[in-house]
C-alpha cells in the first residue's frame, strides 16, 4: 500500500510577515483558521474592489502578498510576474505598483514591520532571529559621518557646492537669531 501526502502551509508566509508585524489585529489574521480566512482572496479583494473574486483574481492577490510583503516595487513585481507565470500574466508595472499601494494601504503594520527591520540592519548591519541567528549584511555601519559622505556626494551630483550651501544655511541661521533677537527687544 502507498501513501501520498501533501503538506500545505496555507498562506504560511503571509502568516508569519503578519506575525513579525507585532500588531494585534494582524496576529489575529495570522492565527485564524485557513477554512477561515483566505489572505489571498482578502487581498484580491483590496486590489479588485466591488467584484467577485476569481480564482486568477486570487492568485494575483497571492503574488501581490509575497510582493508587497518583501518590499517589492511596480517594475520588479511586474518582471516576476512575467517570469513565475511564464509571460502568461503580464502586468504593467504602473498596475503593479497600484496594487502594492492598495494591498500595503490597508495593512500599515506590514509597512512599520519593514521599516523596523531596515533599521535593525542600518544599525546593527545584521537582523537576527529569535534563535539568535544572524544574517549580516557587509557595508559600513550607518553613522553621521557615513551619512555626510553620502549628503556631500549627492549634492556634488546634482551641481550644488556642498560649501556654498552650509556658508548661506549658516547665513539664514544668524539672519533669523538675529531678527528673533530684535523682535523680543521691542
């Protein structure tokens, strides 16, 4: 006799970024049951408001999830899709990006919990697990210095002399003490 047996996380991924998330609500998401509650179709939901939701509607949601979950953005969603579908699915990346901005609009702590992480990793140049695993990302530490490397090259870029701007913001400064100083001496 054999036995075949498929396991089937249901929406894991979703569940767990909701999860990280720390927010109440998502956590209540994360912990219903997938008879339940239907991530993908709730997604398909926001990005096709006011129809009825079809199963390619649903998958569209499943991809827009794993999309908006890890950051993505129009272009690079729409090349995925393109690419996991084999060119059957082809999206704009202008549509792309509006359903990520409706998806991530409607679940505002998958955005927070993204913007926690980048922080961690700017601060720490590693993010770690709750069994103390690292994943370390190799670049200099984010520090002020790092920070007025970046400002002065960007601005060198863009044609602005980085001196010029700090002797007029200096200029401006005194100006307003100075200005300040007479108004309260009336």
């Amino acid at each position: 006799m054999s036995l075949f047996l498929e396991v089937d996380l249901s929406q894991g991924e979703s569940r767990i970024v909701r999860v990280l998330t720390k927010d109440p609500r998502m956590i209540a998401l994360a912990r219903t049951k997938p008879w339940e509650y239907d991530d993908h179709v709730n997604t398909a939901r926001i990005i096709f408001p006011g129809q009825p939701i079809t199963k390619s509607q649903r998958q569209l949601g499943k991809f827009t999830n794993h999309a908006g979950n890890y950051g993505m953005r129009g272009k690079q969603f729409s090349d995925k899709l393109l690419k996991e579908t084999e060119g059957l699915v082809v999206v704009p990346p202008d549509e792309c990006q509006r359903m990520l901005d409706a998806y991530l609009g409607a679940n505002q702590p998958i955005l927070d919990w993204q913007a926690r992480t980048r922080d961690e990793v700017i601060a720490k140049g590693y993010v770690e697990d709750s069994w103390g695993h690292r994943l370390t990302f190799k670049y200099e530490p984010a520090s002020d210095d790092l920070y007025r490397r970046n400002l002065h090259h960007a601005l060198v870029e863009k044609g602005i002399n980085p001196h010029e701007l700090v002797e007029e913001y200096d200029r401006k400064t005194m100006e307003a003490t100075l200005n300040a100083g007479k108004t309260e001496g009336r």
